[in-house]
C-alpha cells in the first residue's frame, strides 16, 4: 500500500479535492470519492484551465486549438486534511504533465521548478521566508460599494491607525483561533502574527524553509484565511489595493541560499563579510525587477498600490534596513545574511513570484553584475523604475529575453496572452469616477 493510500485509510478520508493553481493562483481541479482517487495514473483536466483570466475568460492561440487533457500527478508530500469540512476530506496538490510524461510548461509550479533546478546545479539550495499582508472586510455583496472593515468582538468598525496593536488583533480572537487551528491541521508553518497600518489590516509572517514548499503553504494559506472569515460573517481579501486611502497589501519575500553540501548561507563569506555573490544577487534584481513587474503585481489593481509614499517601493534601490527600498537587506548575523524583496503584493501568484525573485537573483550571479552604492536616504523621492500599469508591465516581460530563457518561453507568452486579455477588458469598464466628473462636466 502507498504513501498516500495509508493515509487516506488511516483517517477515514471520504473525498479528495485534487487541486492544481492556475496563473491567477486559483485551485482547479476535481472533488472525487475516495474509492475513485487513483495516485498512480492521475487524473485529467483540459491544459486550458492554467490559463485562465481572472475573470474566467480564455487567451486566444496559447493552447492548441483542440483543446488537449493533461494528466495530474498528486505530490505525496503535499497531501493534508481540509479542516473545515464536515466530513473527512483530504486536498492534495498534483503537478501537471504530457502524456508523453513531459512537465507541461505553463503549470506555476513546474515554472519554479524549473528555477529551482538552476540552483541545484550549482549545489545551492534557496531558503524563504514570505510575509502575508490582507485584510479583513465587512460582506461585500455590492461590488460598486467601497469596503469597510468588519465589526469587531465590541461591535465596533476599526478606525484610525493601529499598526502593532495586541488589542486590535484582539478584536477578532475567535477568527485568529480558527486560521492557527486551521493551520496546524494542514501543517503550515506560520509564525509571527500582527496588525499592519491600515484599517483591520494584517500580517501573518511564515517560517523559512524550501522555496517549493512555501509557495504550497501560500496557496492553501490564502483559501484558509479566506473560508475561517466567512464562517464569521466577514471577508479576508488579498487584493494589492482594497480600499482607496488604505496601504496596499504585500507579500514580501526574504530569501538567501545555502550551499547543499556543508549548509552554509553562501551569501556570506568564512569572515562573515557579505560575499560577491550576496553582491551579484542584488544587482539581478535591480537589472532585472522592472521585467518581472507584472509577476509581483499581476492585475490592474496591484499597481494602485506602487504608489509613492505609501509603504510600498516604486524602485529599485536598496538599503541596510530601509524599508523605502524595493530590496532591503535586514540586520542578521553572517549565518541569517539575506535579501528581502519588498515589490511583491499579495495578489501575487506564490509559485511565480517566488520563481521571478529567484530567477533575477541567478542572473546577477550568471552575469556576474554589480550593484549600485547601497541608499541611505529616503527611495520614495526618487524616480519610478517600474511601468505604471499593466499594459507596460506585459510588454517589459514579453521583451526580456534572459528572463525567458530562465522562466520558459512558452510560459511566458501565455502569460503575457493572459495578462493582455485581463487588460483589455478591464479597460472597457466605465468607472464611477468617470461618471462622477465627466457625466455633465465636459
């Protein structure tokens, strides 16, 4: 008996969901009976269902054009329990293949196995920490509303500022509870939990560990949070931007890289002075983020929150502890020497964001690049280095070639396909603002 099938027995499991993350981050996939759950031959879904827009549409001409299956796989090391459900059922995450057993291209997480792989090749190891900021909002059922912040345990709405504030989490024990709960089931390693600056915003921070793995725990962490809110009357939103005069939300991601074969961090020398490749790693992302933009900002939305002075970077500077830069490098000891990627909102794609960050970082250690003088100063009063909006955004991806040759081809015209489409039809929308001073202005 396998693995998985022992561990089906062992707890009764009544359903599985197989699940599969798509571009935008959403779970496909199929709910099947446990006798019908078989490991070894997979299951099947149209390659299609990767690339999706966000609003359910499809990109033309980046799948064949008779819509061909792929087979999935499920990751032994993925399997966990659905905590929230009445009866026993498991959820487990399946990587996506030809049915010549080739890894199909366009499937996020082969993208950052693929990065992965590059790392391995040379013995290192990348070891994460990402940082999740959302928040919490009242039952949104009128999409033309504004949100407002939910009631709290006093039958209050959250006002003001309450960055770090015990109390303000407080207000919303019985949720915390359930996601910690909730968590614990599935095996996610969160850690540190807080109140951000903005109006019930918060940051529920992981531990570090394999950069596969992490994204895993993103992408069932975002669902979690989501349905323990529902089932106390509000909603969790990871949208980059929710609310007009609020912070946008991040995901900031820490990475460094050991060496495979004496775990050492090699961003620091024997001396414990930081090492050229610590050095080299910077300047890839500073050459190469303003590619990769529209992997940590994915939506139109998301570039509502790379705003000047609002706590998020429009740059890419970096700095000792200078949390205005777009790569920030904390105090730590020689051991703990890492670089914190601050671009990222947590609309983001876990798998893809995760395998941009990494990717940038092995261009500058392949092209041997150097970094600029480290910014003491303040980054938001200088220029943007990022395009505006999404449209610009797609075409610096599209038109960068080391990017592709590290990220895939084909994965990234598909994804610039999708991201166009996205665009396009958000542009045919008529906002409020254009009805509220153009209606009978002009």
């Amino acid at each position: 008996m396998s693995l998985i099938s022992e561990w089906l027995r062992e707890r009764r499991i009544t359903e599985v969901e197989c699940v599969t993350p798509d571009f935008t981050g959403i779970a496909r996939g199929k709910i099947v009976p446990r006798e019908k759950f078989n490991e070894d031959d997979g299951m099947r879904l149209p390659q299609v269902v990767l690339v999706q827009t966000v609003t359910g549409e499809y990109a033309d001409g980046i799948t064949p054009s008779t819509d061909p299956d792929m087979v999935l796989i499920p990751d032994p090391n993925t399997i966990r329990l659905v905590p929230w459900a009445k009866d026993p059922v498991a959820q487990v995450i399946h990587d996506c293949f030809h049915f010549d057993g080739t890894p199909v291209e366009l499937s996020p997480r082969y993208v950052l196995r693929r990065v992965l792989k590059l790392y391995e090749e040379r013995g290192w190891e990348p070891v994460v920490a990402p940082e999740m900021e959302f928040y919490l909002v009242d039952i949104n059922r009128d999409p033309d509303l504004p949100l407002q912040p939910p009631l709290g345990r006093t039958g209050r709405p959250e006002t003001g500022r309450k960055a770090y504030s015990i109390d303000a989490v407080n207000e919303y024990d019985d949720l915390f509870e359930d996601v910690y709960d909730y968590c614990d089931a599935q095996g996610l390693q969160i850690d540190t939990l807080i109140h951000e600056v903005g109006a019930c915003q918060m940051e529920i921070n992981f531990l570090h560990g394999n950069a596969l793995e992490l994204a895993d725990q993103i992408f069932l962490f975002k669902r979690t949070v989501r349905e323990a809110a529902i089932r106390h009357q509000m909603y969790a939103t990871f949208m980059a931007k929710p609310m007009e005069h609020e912070p946008g939300s991040a995901m900031h991601i820490h990475m460094s890289v050991v060496d495979k074969t004496s775990g050492k961090n090699i961003y620091s020398n024997d001396d414990g002075q930081p090492s050229t490749v610590f050095y080299q790693s910077i300047a890839g992302m500073q050459k190469y983020f303003p590619a990769v933009i529209s992997l940590f900002a994915p939506f139109v939305n998301s570039y509502r929150r790379l705003t000047r002075y609002y706590a998020a970077p429009i740059n890419v500077q970096w700095g000792f502890d200078n949390r205005t830069c777009g790569i920030r490098i904390p105090y730590s000891t020689p051991a703990a020497r890492r670089i914190e990627n601050r671009v990222p909102g947590v609309d983001c794609n876990p798998y893809l964001a995760l395998a941009a960050t990494l990717a940038c970082a092995y261009l500058g250690i392949v092209e041997q690049l150097e970094p600029t003088e480290p910014l003491t100063g303040d980054a938001y009063s200088l220029p943007f280095a990022f395009a505006r909006e999404l449209e610009g955004a797609i075409n610096q991806l599209a038109e960068c070639a080391p990017i592709a040759e590290v990220l895939g081809e084909k994965f990234i015209t598909a994804y610039c396909a999708v991201k166009q489409s996205e665009y396009i039809e958000y542009a045919k929308v008529i906002s409020p603002w254009e009805r509220k001073h153009l209606l009978l202005h002009v």
